[in-house]
C-alpha cells in the first residue's frame, strides 16, 4: 500500500526534527575532581637579606635606598671624602652590601677631618696662639677662630652655646650661632620624625648661616631635602638648610656668620619653609640648645 501524502510529510518532519534535535546536542558538564598532585611553578628568588650587623668602626655598609650624599650627611662628612677614601670612580655607583670608609683611613673610627676647616681670615697670618686651658694644647679651628677676630675687631664677640648643650669639645663651645631666618617655628625637633626645626617664611626670603664655616654641599642631590646647603662649622658640628628656591653660594666657599647663602622656598615640599638642622658627628641634634633665645 503506498502512504499518503500526509503520512508522508509527517515522516519527513519528523526526521528533520531529529537531526536538528542531534546537531544541536550541547555535551553535558562533567565535574571531575582537580588532581591530588600539585603543579610545581618556580618562585621568584627572595631579595637577599640585609646584613644587620653593626658596622666596624669608622665604616658603613650599604643599605637598600642609601646614596652616597646621604651616607655623607649622616656621618657628618663631605662626599667628596667618601668618594677619595673608597677610590669611587662613579658616586652614584654604590651596591647595597658595600661596606664605606665614612672616616679618614688614618684616623679609624674617629670621624676627624684630616684638613681643619679654613675658617675666613684664617689665610692671614695668626697670632701666637693663646693659653685657653691648662693643658695648653693647640686646637687648629680654634686658632683660625681666633685668627679671624683679630683680624676683623668689628666682628661679634664669640659667646657660648646655650645650657644643656650636648656638645663638650672646647672649640664647638666657642662658636657663635644666630637663627638662619626670621619666621614662625612651625615644627620642632623631634629625633624620630624631624630631624630638626621648620621656619616658616614668604617665597624669597633671606636664608643666612647660623654659624661662619665652610661650604660643604650646595645642590640638590638628597631627596626630601630639595636645594640644600650644608655647612661645616668645625670637626664634629655642620648645620643644614633645605628646601630653598635660590643657592647663592658654592662647595668649598668659606662664609660668615649672618651671610646670605640661600632665598627660601618650596623644594621638595608643598609649603615656603626652611628645614634648618644641626648635626653633631652626623646624628642630628636639637637645634634649640645652639640656637640662641628670641
């Protein structure tokens, strides 16, 4: 018997329906359980470890972050020391683990400075040196201090440092010092988080040495501290000025009490102010037992 026409258009239906139904078949999702055996992946070597130990005396190693007019600020020394002392041929060339001469080779541990500070007026021949204590000895920048007065009669007279003062050196208790700038103390020293005094001033003004020495940095290279001076003031005693707008003076120049060396600004900082310290063997002291009261 033949089928009918509607049989059979049913049946062909059907088998289209079937075949769409089979290519349209999505595979079911499976959850198998992840492997028990972990997939080694190789680490990252671990930065080495820093030597914590403490320091041989009159040497530094090299801390991660640590430049070397840093290191020299901190021990108190001109970099240009370090570099001749540790034979650097490239002074941003230094290595975290590199152990430093931070103090002249003959001299070990004691951060002396081979070469006494020229004082200004030092250059002209000196009087005989004075008895100032029993013992009578001679004292390089004491004589070039007292070179200087005589030279010059009009100069202020040498008075001592405030009570209190850390400092027990004959020749540091003879120097004279004055604030570097008029303005209002808006931070004081606190040996954890500031390292000195911030004075606050207008965009320009007068920034003058605290105490006569000799120029030991003048630029910028000390991050934190925007344009800088650093003055040395004897063997063991140098005073800082940051963030200035303007450097009037240069390395190596011998300046006077009260003489301009900076114009006050906002370097490295978000307000006009000048950052003064005081540094003692390179740690940092309260400037408030030099400075005189006002």
């Amino acid at each position: 018997m033949k089928p009918t026409p509607r049989l059979a258009l049913l049946t062909l239906s059907l088998g289209v329906l079937s075949a769409c139904s089979t290519e349209t078949r999505v595979a079911p999702v499976i959850d198998r359980p992840t492997s028990s055996v972990a997939i080694s992946r190789p680490r990252p070597a671990a930065p080495p470890a820093e030597d914590t130990r403490p320091d041989a005396a009159g040497t530094y190693t090299v801390r991660r972050g640590d430049t070397l007019l840093r290191i020299a600020l901190d021990h108190g020394q001109n970099y240009r020391d370090l570099v001749a002392w540790n034979n650097l041929s490239d002074p941003d060339d230094i290595k975290v683990g590199q152990v430093l001469k931070v103090a002249p080779p003959e001299r070990g541990g004691n951060a002396v400075v081979t070469n006494p500070i020229a004082m200004p007026g030092a250059d002209k021949p000196a009087a005989p040196p004075r008895k100032t204590e029993p013992n009578g000895a001679k004292k390089p920048y004491s004589d070039a201090a007292l070179a200087q007065k005589e030279d010059n009669p009009k100069a202020e007279k040498v008075t001592g440092i405030a009570a209190g003062s850390t400092v027990t050196a004959s020749d540091d208790e003879k120097l004279s010092w004055m604030w570097p700038s008029d303005g209002r103390i808006v931070a004081t020293f606190d040996e954890g988080k500031n390292k000195g005094i911030d004075i606050a001033g207008r965009l320009g003004q007068q920034v003058m040495a605290a105490g006569s020495g000799k120029v030991m940095y003048a630029g910028s290279g000390i991050r934190g501290y925007g344009n800088l001076v650093i003055v040395k003031h004897s063997n063991s005693l140098l005073s800082a000025y940051a963030h200035n707008r303007t450097i009037v003076v240069k390395e190596g120049q011998n300046v006077t009490k009260g003489q301009v060396i900076a114009e006050m600004g906002n370097s490295d900082t978000d307000t006009v102010k000048l950052h003064f310290e005081i540094r003692q063997q390179g740690k940092p002291v309260d400037p408030a037992k030099f400075l005189p009261s006002r």
